[in-house]
C-alpha cells in the first residue's frame, strides 16, 4: 500500500494571470480515483488521497492543501528544489529530492484545442511514462515560467511545464494501480506572500523512506 501511495505522489501533484506572466494565486480541483487493486476500492484511495484539492502557486513555489483522510499538504520549496509532504500518520513532514524521478517520459505528444473547461480552450499533452499515462489539458492564459521548476524532475513535473508552459486544468492519469481524474472547478488570481509556502514554524522533517 505504501508503494501505492508513492506512485500517487510521484504521478501527480499533485497543479492566471494576463499573458506572458506567471499565474499568482489558487486553483481548486475535484479529484475522483478508481481503483485497479482489488483490495481496495475507489472510495479508499478518494477518502486517504482527497476529492478536493486547492493549489496554490507563486513564481518557483507551490502550495497543495488536500481533505484527504491520509494526505494532507504537500509543499515545494523552490530555493531547496526539495518537496515537503505531510501524511496524517507521520508528525513530520516527508522530503522527496525533485532533483531525482522514479519515473521517466518516453514520449510527448502535444494537441492543439482538444476541449473547453471552465470556458478557455485547452491543448491536450500525452505523455507516455514508465508507469503509464499521463493526459493533462491547459490554457496559456494561466502561465507558468518552466525555467523556474528546470530543476524539478520529481512526478516528470518539468517534463510537464517544459512542454505546456502552463499550468495544467484537468488532469487524467492512468497507472497499474489507479485511474485520476482531476478537474479545476475555480480559478482565483491572488498575492501570496513568501511566507505563505514555507513549513509551519518548529516543523520536524525527514526524507522520505518510500
């Protein structure tokens, strides 16, 4: 199970302003998981992972705060390159190095106005990985700088930004294990403040043992 959970982690992290800008503010996303394991069902992995997730994003940072009954935040501190994840049954918080990736993309492919959401028209990015696929549906107009994440290999986020130089509105992962679809329900352009992604004062750490 906690090999499981990793994957969910590595797979996804789990991601509006004028053009040309880097969107500031939150996006919060509807999240439904259906289970390939048959000991477990797809209420489990929605209830330990979450069906609301609200993310948030400032220049190389980004925030996800989820109402998962196992998953709680996950923190990317730019300056470290490192991502701080909290779990209900670990006091401290864990730290994955994005400088390294279980997984690996062995093909991209790029779609040019494939569907509307939340009424902007979004390209599709196929990206075919060592553990499965990964479909995610994006608008320029909510940009992200990929020169700021070229370091963040972990969950082929790079990988990701590099190509679609956005952030992403709906997300389809697929993988032995799970299917993922993961749909922005709103966008809220805000200031954030520095502070705001950096871990909670006295926070324990350690790295990850997954």
């Amino acid at each position: 199970m906690k090999s499981t959970l990793l994957i969910l982690l590595t797979t996804f992290l789990s991601t509006i302003s004028s053009y040309g800008q880097s969107f500031e503010g939150k996006i919060i996303y509807s999240n439904t998981y259906k289970s390939k394991m048959p000991n477990v069902a797809d209420e489990q992995f929605t209830a330990m992972m979450g069906s609301i997730q609200e993310y948030y994003i400032k220049n190389g940072d980004y925030k996800s705060v989820a109402n998962g009954s196992l998953l709680q935040s996950q923190n990317y501190v730019n300056k470290e390159n490192k991502l701080y994840t909290k779990m209900a049954n670990s006091e401290a918080f864990l730290w994955d190095d994005c400088a390294t990736n279980p997984d690996e993309v062995l093909k991209a492919e790029l779609n040019k106005e494939v569907t509307v959401i939340l009424g902007y028209k979004c390209d599709e990015l196929i990206l075919t990985c060592k553990s499965g696929i990964q479909k995610y549906y994006f608008n320029s107009k909510f940009s992200v700088d990929p020169k700021l994440f070229e370091n963040h290999k972990f969950g082929n986020w790079y990988d990701f930004v590099s190509k679609a130089n956005a952030l992403p509105l709906k997300s389809l992962i697929e993988n032995a294990q799970f299917s993922l679809e993961s749909n922005a329900t709103n966008i809220t352009e805000m200031k954030l403040d520095n502070s705001f992604f950096a871990l909670p004062p006295n926070s324990k750490s350690m790295k990850s043992p997954y």
